[in-house]
C-alpha cells in the first residue's frame, strides 16, 4: 500500500491540531494519571482487574498485559499480581486462553458453559474456568517493563520483582514455547490462529475473506448477545460487530470444542485459519523483551527465546511488501489477505524489515492515509484506514482508534530509533486520553468516546503514557 502525497502531512516535531470535539474540559498529564488510577481501582476485584464493568467482566489475557504495565506505575506488587492470576489459569499445553472467567458473573456470553473446556479437553485447568483461544502475546512486553519500574524503584523492590519473575518464568516460557511448536508447527515465523478473536481485533477487515468462508451448520442455535445489550446507547449496536459476524464467531467455537480444543485437529478441520502477521510481530517482540530479562535475571532458556524472536522477524518481513506492510496469510487457501489495517505497520513493533521498508512505513505512520488524515479528530491511526472501502469510523475494528494499539505503536517507534515519531503520537494520544473517559475506543472523526468505559487497558496505558520522563 502506497501513502498518498499530501502537503497537509504533519511533520516530526509539529503537533497535529485536533479539530473540535465534544468532550470535558482537558485533563492535565497528573491528572489524567490520577483519573485513570482510580479507574483501575474501581475494576480491581482483588487478584484481577475486569477489562470493563458490565461489558466484559472477566479478565482478558492482552488486556491483563497492558493492564500490568499500566499498574507498575502504581504498584509493582500488584501489577505482577494481575500476570500471576492469569498465568494461574494456563493450560498444561502451555496456550494462556483469552479469558479467565471471574466467579459469581454470568451475564457474559459465551460463558464457561458454552466454551466447555474442562469437559473435553485434558489441557484445560482445573479449577479455573477458561475459554478455549489465545490472544496475542503481550505478557513479555509487560514483564519487562515492571522489572525496569521495579529497579527505578529500588534495590528492594527489584529483588522482590525479581524473586517473583522467577516464579512466573516457567509459565512464560511454556506459553512461548507453545505458541513457536503448536501455533507454527510450518516454522513460517508465523502464528496460526483459529479465530479472529485470537488476534484481538474481532471485525477487522483482516478477516473479511476468511469470515467469508465460515458457515454455521442449519441446526446451530446462536447464543444472546450480551456486548450489545451491555452498551447503554441508542446507538450500541452500531458500535459492535453483526449479528451475521457473531453467527460465524459462535460457529468457530462450535467447531473448535467439537475439535477437542486440540490444535492438530483445529488445523484439519476448522474453517478459518490464518497466519497473523500482528500476533507474530508482538511474539517477536515480546521473545526479544523475555530473553533480556531471562539474561538480567540468571533464568534458563533464553537462547530458545531469542531463537523465537529471530524466526518470528523473519516470517513477518517475508510478507512485507516494498512499502513495509505486512499481510495475513489465509492457509486454508494459500492466498495473502491484503487490507488496509493497522495490522500492516506490524513490523515497526518488530523489526526484521529493510531500512527502506522502514522508512516508508513511517512516512505512510504520518500520511493522510492514516495519522494526517485531514478528518481526524486526534492524530493517531484508525484501526482501519479511512481511505480503505472497508473503514467504518464507529464499528469495532473497522475503524474506531484504539489507545492500547497506538502504545504499541508508540512503544515499536521508540525501539527502532524513532524517537521524534514516538513523541508526535504520544502527544496526540494523550491529547484524546485527557477526556477522562478511558473509552474501549474513539470514533476518529468526532473524538466520541465508544464501547466499554472505563476500559481498564486504556486506564493503563494512559497511565502509563502520562507518567512517561
């Protein structure tokens, strides 16, 4: 994809003027962190920290990442509390499962019953109930940054993150271990998903072709849904993802529970399966961020880590372009899924990519086809670009800005010596967060808060963003 020429592109070190938009009287940098500490305090239930009250009640496994790096600025103690709980609920296969279900909350669905995991499958935790997919890899990322605010804070704080690190290792090596064996069992350097729920963005265009060829069975009855009703405005379902996607979603969970939730098996019979070129791109990443901390701490296996982190640059720069966008890859027919998604910029949060392919995914970071949009309400990059057919600027994944996925962005541009790119979008990000909101995400044309609210990730990562030297 080739960005489109414009001279109202923003330039490095210029920030982007937002255009008009409704909200509350904007928050200081301080006051935004202190807002969002009480907005993660409020959706702390004690060892786990709900992604949002009402919507999603539970505790989601990327959410739990962010989450953590968000609550190291608070407290490191409790920021590894949150990996620790989640890591409680990983299957003996290794796969951390997307949501760990909090006790006494029913009103999600699909629930434990409808996942099943423990009844047919001998790798499902006992004691815990789980769902039966993945979510992208995070974790390594956050455990890197609360030892890095642990030594910030002290010998003593760092020997005690330290000690408890050690506890989790064998738990994040397990998780990596599963996803380089039974999620790239081709050694592409990509990671297989069974579902557009393991990527993290549901509706993206990503999945449009693959979706396409998802049919429920006549007989299959779909589940209600409660994201939905769980949104107290007149305009919630124009915010979520059809019922005809969630018709395909709840079919793919039939299918995958019928499969055993066994990945052999989920490979021969499920009727989507993709390689994900952003899922790859943060498991390199977050191997690259493990190995580190595996080296600073004494800990066994990061030379396997490392291994990960070098196959996985390669297979997602395999699929890179001229420009530097990165494409899925549809394996039930071999075909690239090309679009025009966030998803594309995957190798800035990874690297692997040549100097030029860089350079051009930076520049296109910044053109009108994304961040100098002349429609944006803030700078920052759609989680589908306006200029694609596909964009829809409310609906989920087909446009909306999502804060977690520009500190990604923001996070990638300051490892591969991006420093004045980092900056631009921080600015512009914490422009949008000092609403106070925390919405799950942000109409980009109007600033509209949509979604959940307060999401506890995008808590964090203004936390985060706002407490930054």
């Amino acid at each position: 994809m080739t960005a489109t020429p414009s001279a109202e592109v923003p330039r490095l070190g210029q920030r982007h003027q937002p255009l008009a938009r409704p909200q509350p009287t904007a928050l200081t940098n301080v006051e935004t962190a202190v807002r969002a500490a009480y907005a993660l305090r409020g959706n702390d239930r004690g060892s786990l920290t709900v992604a949002a009250p009402g919507l999603y009640p539970h505790m989601w496994s990327w959410d739990a990442a962010f989450i953590a790096i968000g609550l190291a600025r608070l407290s490191i103690p409790r920021a590894l509390t949150e990996l620790e709980t989640l890591f409680s609920a990983q299957w003996r296969n290794g796969m951390v499962p997307h949501i760990v279900f909090a006790d006494g909350d029913a009103s999600y669905e699909p629930g434990p019953k409808r996942w099943a995991c423990g009844a047919v499958s001998a790798d499902a935790p006992r004691g815990r109930a789980t769902s039966g997919l993945m979510q992208p890899p995070v974790h390594g990322i956050a455990v890197r940054r609360v030892l890095d605010a642990a030594r910030r804070a002290g010998p003593g704080e760092l020997h005690s993150a330290a000690d408890r690190i050690r506890g989790l290792w064998p738990g994040l090596l397990a998780w990596h271990r599963y996803l380089a064996e039974r999620r790239d069992p081709d050694h592409r350097g990509l990671l297989t998903i069974y579902h557009g729920w393991e990527s993290g963005m549901d509706n993206s265009p990503r999945w449009d072709v693959p979706y396409s060829a998802v049919v429920p069975a006549k007989a299959f009855v779909p589940f209600r849904r409660a994201d939905v009703h769980a949104l107290d405005t007149m305009d919630g379902a124009a915010q979520r993802p059809t019922d005809g996607d969630y018709a395909r979603y709840q079919w793919l969970i039939e299918e995958l529970r019928q499969a055993g939730y066994d990945d052999a098996r989920a490979r021969e019979t499920l009727s989507f399966l993709v390689a994900d070129v952003f899922a790859s791109a943060i498991f390199a990443a977050a191997s690259a961020e493990l190995a580190t901390v595996g080296d600073e701490l004494g800990l066994p296996g990061t030379d396997e880590l490392t291994g990960h982190a070098e196959r996985f640059r390669r297979g997602v720069a395999s699929t890179a372009g001229d420009d530097g966008f990165a494409t899925d890859l549809d394996l039930r027919t071999g075909q690239p899924l090309h679009s025009q998604t966030i998803a594309g910029f995957a190798p800035l949060l990874c690297g692997g990519v040549s100097p030029a392919q860089h350079r051009a995914l930076v520049d296109a970071l910044f053109s009108p086809d994304w961040c100098g949009h002349p429609g944006l309400a803030v700078a920052l990059p759609p989680s589908t670009s306006p200029s694609s057919p596909s964009f829809d600027p409310a609906r989920y994944w087909r446009g909306p800005q999502w804060p977690p996925m520009t500190w990604l962005l923001i996070w990638g541009l300051e490892r591969s010596g991006e420093p004045e790119a980092a900056a631009v979008l921080r600015a512009s990000a914490l422009d949008q967060l000092s609403d106070g909101v925390f919405a799950e995400y942000y109409h980009p044309f109007t600033g509209t808060p949509l979604g959940g609210r307060p999401q506890s990730w995008t808590a964090a990562v203004a936390l985060d963003l706002a407490l930054t030297d």
